[in-house]
C-alpha cells in the first residue's frame, strides 16, 4: 500500500483504500461498484415529460462515457502519473484526505493504488487541480481538458437542457406578466447539496475518467493513487447538461402543478 498514513485522517483514507482493494479483488469491478451506491437520487418518473426515458437510463445504468479516440495505452498512463497532479493540489493535500474520507463514505469517489487501477479497462489519468474560494471550503476539480478528455468526449447528454444565460430574461419575464391582484412576488431560490454527485456514471466507465489523487513526497508508479468518481466529476464537459437534464425537469413538473 502507499505510504501515506501519516495522521489520523489519513489513516482514515488509507484504511477504506485497503478494503476496497479487497473488496474489488474479492467480486469484480461491477459489484464493486454496485456495493457502493445506495437507491440513487433519480425518483419513480411516473409525470409525464419529454426526458423521463433518458433520466431512466441515467437512473439504471449510470451516464455512459465515450471517446472518439482508443483506449490509453500503458505508456500514455505511466506519462500522466510522471507529470502528477496540479501544482494546486500540493498546499490542499490535507483538506482533500478529509475530504475524500467523506465523499467515499458516501459512495461518490473510490481511490485505489494505480496497481489496482491499471487492471480496471479504459482507465485514463487526468490531473486534478483544487480551486481556492472566498468564504468557502476549497473545490476539487477534474482537467479533463488537459489530455484532450474533454474534446474527445462523445456529446451523448441533452445540451439543450442547459438554460444559462437566460435565468435573468425568464425572471424578468414572470414578474412583468405576474398577476398584481394576487399580491407581491416572492423569489426563492433551491441549492442542491453535492449537485453532480447525485447522478452515477455507468460502472464500466468510471475508470475514463480516473484522477491523480495528489501525495506528499516521491511514490513509485504503483504506488501512486488514482481517484474514480463513481458519480458526475465536476470538470467534465458532459456533467452539467446530464445534471440540468434532471433539474430542468424537476421545474418543467413543478411549473406544470403550481400554474
């Protein structure tokens, strides 16, 4: 195993790495997986609305992924962990053990030693880089663009479910046609918690869209961690129309109730 277990948090993560590299030894990759996820966040889809076969296939089979270029060869993932992470990872490593503990308690992230990984077919390894915000807790974000992942990805997702840059002209659009005799307009606003973590990838292509969990110091190849988000990673092209696919519904069906 890495040698990383330098503090109680650490310790933490390296223990779940241990199990489940047992665990994946012991029933394969799709149990694995399985093993891992609870009911999902996508409900019965029993309203009747344009996107409710393609959230259904989101729902059993996770968000497929595919490329129009082969699978990296075994030279192009030794180029990758050589050049390692985002030098931005280097002053978070602490923050991200913490927060990895969370997320894989969760069943939204697996971390295994690229000894393990490399096994896992399609795998790819991008650099992760971490975002520092005002007020808030730092962000960890996948380069899919880095290695061309990004541009090389199929466009199988509902772009057109992405309706941004036009919230301001719809909101001003219901307040000029708002009915005044029904009294003043009240805007509220929902924040979903863990947004993209709440819709799976297809268990067969979590490992295209691997990371390079950063480590302090020097490790050999093998020993070096590989992060697979089992769930939609921020950073890749495909997670926010998937994502808007099921909000956008959510508000088309709420919308279709209230009025």
């Amino acid at each position: 195993m890495p040698a990383i277990i330098q503090t109680d948090q650490s310790a933490d993560l390296g223990k779940l790495i241990a199990d489940d590299v047992v665990l994946l030894s012991a029933v394969g990759w799709e149990a694995f997986v399985k093993s891992k996820r609870g009911r999902g966040d996508i409900g019965a889809l029993n309203k009747p609305h344009p996107a409710n076969r393609l959230l259904h296939q989101y729902k059993v089979n996770g968000t497929p992924v595919r490329f129009t270029t082969p699978p990296w060869t075994a030279d192009q993932q030794i180029a990758a962990l050589k050049r390692g992470p985002h030098p931005s990872c280097s002053k978070h490593i602490e923050f991200l053990e913490e927060e990895f503990v969370d997320m894989m308690n969760k069943g939204q992230w697996v971390v295994l030693p690229y000894s393990v990984a490399k096994t896992l077919p399609g795998l790819r390894l991008s650099p992760p880089g971490v975002i520092d915000q005002r007020d808030r807790r730092p962000r960890w974000v996948g380069d899919y663009s880095f290695y061309g992942i990004n541009k090389e990805t199929v466009p199988l997702a509902a772009t057109e479910s992405m309706q941004f840059g036009t919230a301001f002209e719809r909101f001003l659009r219901e307040l000029l046609l708002a009915d005044p005799a029904l009294g003043p307009i009240y805007l509220s606003k929902t924040d979903v918690s863990d947004g993209f973590y709440r819709i799976d990838i297809a268990p067969a292509d979590v490992p295209k869209l691997g990371l390079l969990f950063p480590q302090e110091g020097s490790v050999k190849p093998d020993d070096q961690l590989v992060a697979l988000p089992l769930v939609l990673p921020m950073g890749w092209t495909l997670s926010p129309p998937v994502f808007t696919t099921a909000t956008e519904t959510v508000a088309d069906i709420t919308n279709a109730a209230i009025n």
